[in-house]
C-alpha cells in the first residue's frame, strides 16, 4: 500500500505518517472550550482530524487519539458566574452539547478526552519542574511564568522570527499580570478576585493552570513525552502550539511531538465568522435551516451533509462555507449513496461497516477506487479524491444500469466504495428515504434540558423531561459521548 503523506508546519513539508514505537500512531488535538455551542467553524478542524484518523487507520496503522476538554480558563469561569452555576455544572452541560453534536457528525471518539479541572496535579508537576531548572519563575504578583528567553528554540514551529513574535504577543495578550517580558507566559495565574470560588492550592499559592498548560500536560501523560502528531486548527499555531512545545520540551529535553498538522481556518458566505455578522453557525443552525439569525430561512441540512461539504476542500486552504455548497453536497451524497444501493442490490449484500473496511483496507483489497484513495493518502487531499471517485463512478454507473456489472464485480466495487465512504466518514441516505429524520425544536429543547438536569444530577427533572420528550413521540437514548433520539413505532 502507498505512503500517507501528509504536510508537517514544522518542516513546512510532506512527511510519511508513521507509529514511531512501530506498534500504535500516538496523536493530540486540541479539543474545545466548553462555555458555548461549538460553531461550524471548531467543527471543520474537528471534522478534518476525524479524516486524518480514518485514512490513518485505514492505512494500517492503530491510533490512540487524545483530545482535551477545556473547563477552566477566563471565558468558562466568567460564564458560569454570570449564570450563577458552579463551573462543573456549566462546563459539563456544554461538553454534554458538544458530544451530541460530534456523534451527529459521526466524528470517532478520541480514545481519551481528559479535562483541564481533573488534571491539576499533573499540571503543578510541570511548572515545578519548570521552575527547578530555571525555565520559569514566579511574579510580583504571584503567577509563575514561563522564561521564553530561557528556551532557545521558541518561534521554530510558527516560523516567525523574534521580533515578530513580541509584537505578535503585544497584540494579542490581554493578561495584566506582571512578567519579565512581553513573550513570557504564563503557566500558574495568582488567584483574582473575578475568579470567585474556582482556584486551585499549588505551592505558589492559591490559583488556577494557565491556558497553554494542560495540553502539554495531559499530552504527555496520556501519549508519553514524545509523540508522534499534534493537530489544531491553523490559529492554535501561535502563541498556543508554540507554547506547548516550549514548556514541554524544556522540562524534558525530549521531541514533544514529531509531526505537527493545522487545518485552515472557514470562512462563510466569503466573510469571516464573527458574531456581528450573525454567521457563527452552530449544527442546530444547519440542521434547522437557521440562517442569518431567522428559522427556516434556508433549507435544513444533516450532518452528513455539513460533514460531506466541510470535507469538500482541502485542509490546508480556506474553506468558504455556503448554504449552496450543502444543497451540492446533498446531490453528491445522494448519488453516491445511489450507486452504493446498485451495487447493493447487484451484489446481494449490503456495504460493510467501518471496522470490517478496516480489515479489508488491511488485508488489500478494496482497491476499486485507488485512484481516489491514493489522493487521500497524498496529504488528504479530499477535492482530488472526490473528483476521481466522480470520474471513476460514471462509467460504472451506466453499466450497472445496463445490467453489465456481475454479483462478483459489484461485491468488489462496493468494498472499494466502503473503503472511501468510511475515509470520508459518510453516512450514506438510504433508499428513497430523507437524508435525516428531522428532530423537532421542541423535542431537540427537552433533550438538552434533560442534558443539563442529569449534569446537575437532577434525576427527577431528567426523568420527567424524558416523559415530555416520549409523549410527543421520540425516545431518547444514552450512550457514553451523548444522547440519541429516533421516532418512537
Ligand atoms: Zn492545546
């Protein structure tokens, strides 16, 4: 089988992907902050890590994928205060949001999701090995910062040179705490006021992680302190990456991780994203057709639909996001989907699932369609997939309308298909059905409500909002990364 390739910021080259203990690809993506509805934006990063995964392991490799959760930094405590709910209670209800809306999305669960409040400890550990071998110290007032003069390669992966990055943190560094210099950041922050009952005991005294921090903390317990691959979208590259390399590789002397991958940012309707502009979409917005703010003001949309165009662009290049490009993605999906039924009903069967594409990728077949799978392989480039997979579908498509493609011959082609549909992380419509049973916005507001009462550990509540959800006919279902609702019979 070819090489997946894929680029690395930090040698601004392609570079094989490769399990460096030859056994499992150790891999970080830095997950969300949870004070909000993730918007479509977090999601093209997420969905593209989701695509990294799948052609990893579908070219062979096993993965242990680890992505945090972010409950603890100014915007979560600044939240839950103004919502007068302990942070727990606030942070749990928005991750709860974010699972559901990444199992919509059919995004594989990271093999370990740690959060920034359980991982304390490890992340006092750290800045005390920092601060023994003099790569940080501790303020006038009390927080401890790293010594970015003290760590000679700070700038490698952004690729800026020094003077560029003391301007980069003078723009963007709204912290008034007191440091040596302007690039200095820092790791514990002193407790303030503002922060009211959320902090932490550390030897520096009363206060909580700086931002930058648990990731490099939680990387290397989970992946140990050298791994092979660490993602993030492209805006995480400076100062967030850049720090992480610095205070991890400081306190080890080791490569913290191998291989760097970030995704370009989304733009919408050619603009940026921004909340003046009302086009900070959220799922709920796609599926709901919400846009500009006002219900139904475009046709409603399934994930795999938002999934299908997200992908429908490489990586590396802006993305812009268009309510036209989802009606696209809806007539691609559903030819595909089309074709995948034919082939179905020629052969007798029906499409294998993600774990038996896996061995069959293993085993090497499914290669109907290599053309198409070699461009993912070559730094997944999914525009350049998605046109070969087109080319290679036509001429197939009239012989087996013609009745010139055999049970053997549709069997083959249809693990080929597999083998892409699961890269691609389709779900695929079935026969003559819509492409998503839409949930109603009243049972979708019992179910998050229900959400937020089993977070607060509000049985009672969580009991009778699932009566309300069953008695306009929906049932809901608890799995380990959210819930699931389908039409009671
Ligand atoms: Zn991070």
């Amino acid at each position: 089988m070819a090489q997946f390739v894929l680029n690395d910021t930090l040698t601004r080259s392609k570079r094989e992907v490769y399990a460096e203990d030859g056994d499992t690809l150790r891999f970080y993506c830095c997950g969300p902050t949870v004070y909000g509805p993730a918007h479509i934006g977090n999601f093209r990063t997420f969905i593209v890590q989701d695509l990294f995964r799948r052609v990893a392991e579908l070219s062979g490799l096993k993965t242990k994928h680890v992505r945090n959760i972010t409950d603890v930094d100014d915007k979560t405590i600044r939240e839950s205060l103004k919502e007068g709910k302990t942070l727990g209670e606030f942070t749990a209800y928005w991750h709860g949001l974010f699972a559901r809306d990444c199992q919509a999305l059919n995004l594989l669960p990271p093999h370990v999701e740690p959060s920034a409040v359980e991982h304390i400890p490890e992340q006092v550990a750290l800045i005390e090995k920092l601060v023994s071998s003099g790569h940080a110290y501790q303020g006038a007032d009390g927080s401890v910062y790293f010594k970015v003069s003290a760590f000679e390669n700070y700038g490698r992966l952004s690729h800026l040179d020094k003077r560029e990055l003391k301007l980069g943190v003078s723009a963007n560094d709204s912290d008034e705490y007191e440091k040596e210099s302007l690039a200095d950041f820092a790791l514990w922050k002193a407790r303030k006021p503002e922060d009211g009952d959320n902090f932490w005991e550390s030897p520096w005294g009363q206060g909580r992680p700086g931002w930058h921090l648990e990731c490099s903390a939680m990387g290397m317990k989970y992946l140990s302190e050298s791994f092979d691959l660490h993602a993030g979208g492209v805006d995480l590259c400076f100062p967030h990456h850049e720090n992480e390399i610095a205070q991890s590789e400081a306190a080890t002397g080791k490569t913290f991780a191998r291989h760097w991958f970030h995704s370009e940012h989304l733009m919408v309707e050619g603009s940026k994203m921004s909340k003046s502009l009302k086009n900070l979409y959220t799922l709920d917005d796609i599926t709901h057709g919400r846009r500009d703010g006002v219900e139904g003001a475009a046709p409603g949309y399934s994930p795999a639909e938002l999934r299908f165009e997200m992908l429908s662009g490489h990586y590396r290049q802006k993305m812009n996001f268009t309510w036209d490009g989802l009606r696209a993605a809806r007539i691609n999906l559903e030819r595909i989907a089309a074709f995948a039924h034919r082939l179905e009903a020629i052969a007798g069967g029906t499409m294998c699932n993600y774990d038996t594409a896996l061995s069959i990728a293993k085993s090497g077949g499914g290669d109907a369609f290599s053309d198409a799978w070699a461009a993912l392989l070559d730094d997944l480039n999914t525009p350049s997939a998605l046109g070969r997979l087109n080319s290679a579908m036509k001429p197939l498509e009239k012989r087996a309308t013609a009745g010139d493609v055999d049970a053997a011959e549709a069997g083959e082609l249809l693990d080929g298909l597999a083998v892409l549909v699961h890269a691609f992380g389709w779900e695929l419509p079935a026969v003559g059905e819509p492409v998503a049973a839409e949930v109603p916005v009243e049972v979708q507001e019992l179910a998050e409500k229900r959400t937020a009462a089993r977070a607060a550990k509000d049985w009672a509540a969580s009991d009778a909002l699932r009566d309300a959800i069953s008695a306009l006919g929906w049932q809901i279902k608890d799995g380990k990364d959210g819930y699931e609702l389908t039409k009671s019979d």
